[in-house]
C-alpha cells in the first residue's frame, strides 16, 4: 500500500496506538518491535478488540483484509508522519539540546496556546517513535506546532528534522549529556547542532540564547536568528535578585527589559513556579517565541506565571513544615552542577542534600561523579546523602546507599523539621522513590 493510501485510512482512523492494551475501537494499530516485544504477535488481538486496521512487517501475523503489510512498520510510522506534516502549512517549532527541552516547550506551548491553536509533545515522547506519533497527533485545526526532540548519538535529530520538516528550530544548550552516545561535548554540540543545519538548508529560523558563545557560532550562516538572552539580545531580561521577605522564596522571577517592538508595557516582570536560575533562559525563549509570533506581553507574562513544572521536573513540594525540590526526572554533570549551585545559593538555615547517580556518561562517568562530588563539598550543608551507581565506585565523606529504595528506609527513620531538601539524580536512579515511600 502506498504512503497516500495510507494516509487516506489515516484520515478516516486518526487515532494511531502502538499498545494493545490501551486501544479503542476504531484506532489504527502499527506493530513495532521493540527489544523485548515484536508488536507483530499482537496483530491479531489488536484487529478483534476493535481496531480498524493493523499496519504489521512479518507477513506470518496476517490475519484479514484489515491487515496491511509493509517492509519496516517503524519506517512506514515515519513515512506517514512526514506526509501528513506536509499538509500543515503553520509553523513547526523544534526545540533540542542538553538541558531544558521540556520546560521550554512547556513554556512556548503555554505562550502560544493563548493566541493559536497549538499542539506539542506529550510528556517525552521525543525520540524515533514520540516524534512521528506527535505528528500524527496534530489536527487540522493547528496554528502552531511545538515538536520536543531527544536524542542520546549523532544523526538523530538529522533524522527527526526529515519528517518533522521545522520552519523554526531551538537548541536549549550543548551540555554534559548522553556523553557516552556522543562521544564528549563536542560530539554533543555536533548532533544538537544537526537541526541548525537542518535550518540551514532550508531557509529556516532560529531563536538562539545570545548568552551561549558556543551557540553564536553554530547559527551562523542561518538565514535568521531571533536572538534572547540577558545582553546584547533582541529580547533581553534580567533575573530579578529579590530581598527582604521575598528572599526565601525559590522562584524565579525575570525583568523583561528589552524586546524589538519596543513597547514600554513589554517591560514587566514575570514570577514564575519555576525553581533555580538556570530557568531564565527557558523563561527568555518563551518570551521571545511569543512576541516573536505576536502574543501580547500581559498574556505571555500570565502564561508563564501560571505554568507549574510537574512530573518530578523541578517540582516544589511542601511537606509539613519542609520544603522540597524534587528534580528527579533527569540528570547529567550540567545539570546537576546548576541544581547544587542554585541550591547552595537559596537562604535556608538547613539544606540537605540527596543525589542520584547520573547515567550515560561512559568513560567520563567516574571523573563526573567525583567532580560533583568535589562540588559539593565547597558549600556547607545539613546532611549529603549520594546514591547509587558510580557514586558507590567513587571515594567520598559523604553518606552512601545502594540504591533509591535504601535511601527511601534511611530517610524514614529521621525527623526533620523546617529543613529544605534537593532530590536529584537521573531516571535510572529513581530518586522520587526516596518521598513515596515516605510521608515527610
């Protein structure tokens, strides 16, 4: 069957599902293999619990004429996604980097959705299988789309831009992460920088944080940047250094100081939910994204004072008289260097603190773990607790355990009181298991 047969049954059943257990009557079903499933076994059940078609590469799960055979169903998936964006005359705004992705989509969706109708990523369905599932999620009545691409080895964003086609592209940063894939920092920066020349190629644009040296010389040669940051930008801010009663507060707060259309009622300041200053270039973008495409500042500034991180990314909880920042989602030397800094810099009189060990890090993942745990010991704290992983290979003072679970029963047989706690490792690490399984 050809991509625009497909599409056309598409059109008729647009609910894509990739997992029996959640189908509906009615959804388009497309066997993938995983390493531990082949989707192909599943034809069958998917066909009599109502889907109205299953798209399968092993020609032995045939079952009716609802069955569709192609080469590769994961390439087909692709295929399909990249035909039906290429029905979507809006523009397609694709956000990558190191750190950030998701809060800066968060933010520039929550921007945009007050003027347009905009559809984005759901949760992190960012990678080969996420992205074109996002695609075929986007309606016919879209305005704008917010695509968020992951990646871990070069070529993969490459990849992404094929079917995603942005007309607009961001790269959060270029950090310590997926070392192991990448192969260092500047394998890093070579494969985020894959959707500048994605954009490069095809006259796209980008919104480029003006702060980063490192990300100035990868735009160049775009046909346009939209430049943010706190200098020498066309949107500028400032992070507001507050005082007094508000000074333990842990929210950000940024001063809108400069945009191109140079209204005076732009310069504002917005107070977000968002902990720790290495949000002010998420909250700049948003800002930028926004006025860039016509939103008012007084909906930007409402947009991003109502959005509340969740998901364990940089969650704020108040538990009893303490106070938790739970970033339990991801982690990688950048960010975790970031996290202890704004930590150490918050006034608390007792500050503990809990890390997990940080994954995918290769050859570098002892030196990693022993730099931050060099960090560390430049502040003063309650209680360090280090878990897991390459923190048990590494010689440190601090307190040790095998896994989340051990730091989760340590945890429970103390009594803290008006004591502040940051909880941060990777996912891997399953740091949040440290407050679910304990009442604080």
């Amino acid at each position: 069957m050809s991509i625009e047969a497909l599409y056309k049954l598409y059109t008729s059943h647009r609910r894509i599902q990739t997992d029996t257990r959640k189908l509906q009557a009615g959804d388009f079903f497309f066997a993938l293999k995983g390493d531990r499933f082949d989707g192909n076994a599943f034809a069958k059940q998917a066909l009599e619990a109502g889907a109205a078609a299953a798209v399968i590469d092993d020609p032995k799960a045939y079952v009716d004429e609802r069955t569709i055979v192609v080469e590769n169903v994961l390439q087909t998936l692709q295929q399909l996604a990249r035909y039906h964006r290429q029905q979507l005359r809006i523009p397609f705004i694709a956000i990558t980097g190191s750190n950030g992705k998701t809060t800066s989509k968060e933010l520039v969706h929550a921007v945009l959705s007050t003027r347009y109708k905009t559809y984005t990523t759901e949760g992190n369905l960012n990678n080969h299988i996420g992205v074109p599932l996002t695609l075929l999620r986007i309606g016919n009545d879209a305005e704008m789309a917010v695509i968020e691409m992951g990646a871990n080895h070069q070529q993969e964003i490459a990849g992404y831009c094929e079917y995603a086609l942005p007309t607009h592209g961001v790269i959060t940063n270029c950090g310590k992460a997926h070392l192991e894939g990448f192969g260092g920092v500047e394998g890093v920066k070579k494969g985020k920088g894959e959707l500048y020349d994605f954009l490069r190629a095809t006259g796209g644009k980008a919104f480029v944080m003006w702060d980063y040296d490192y990300l100035r010389s990868m735009s160049r040669g775009l046909e346009e940047c939209i430049t943010y940051g706190s200098l020498q930008a066309e949107y500028q801010g400032s992070i507001v250094h507050k005082n007094g009663s508000d000074a333990d507060a842990p929210f950000l707060q940024v001063h809108i100081t400069q945009t191109p259309q140079g209204d005076q009622q732009d310069h504002c300041t917005i107070k977000t939910q968002l902990v720790g200053d290495y949000n002010f270039a998420n909250v700049m973008l948003a800002v930028a994204v926004g006025r860039h495409f016509g939103v008012p500042m007084q909906q930007i500034e409402q947009a991003i004072a109502s959005y509340a991180p969740s998901n364990s990314r940089s969650q704020l909880m108040k538990l009893g008289t303490n106070t938790i920042i739970l970033d339990a989602y991801n982690a990688n030397p950048s960010s975790m260097r970031a996290a202890i800094e704004n930590f150490a810099a918050l006034s608390a009189a007792k500050k503990i603190v809990l890390l997990g060990a940080m994954a995918e890090l290769g050859e570098e993942s002892l030196a990693e773990h022993r730099s931050i745990a060099a960090l560390i010991g430049q502040y003063k704290w309650e209680q360090v607790a280090l878990v897991g992983g390459a923190f048990n290979q590494i010689e440190h003072p601090f307190l040790r355990f095998e896994n989340a679970s051990a730091a989760a029963d340590w945890f429970q047989h103390q009594s803290f009181e008006h004591t502040h706690f940051l909880i941060k490792g990777s996912r891997s690490s399953q740091m949040e298991l440290v407050l679910q399984k304990n009442k604080v």
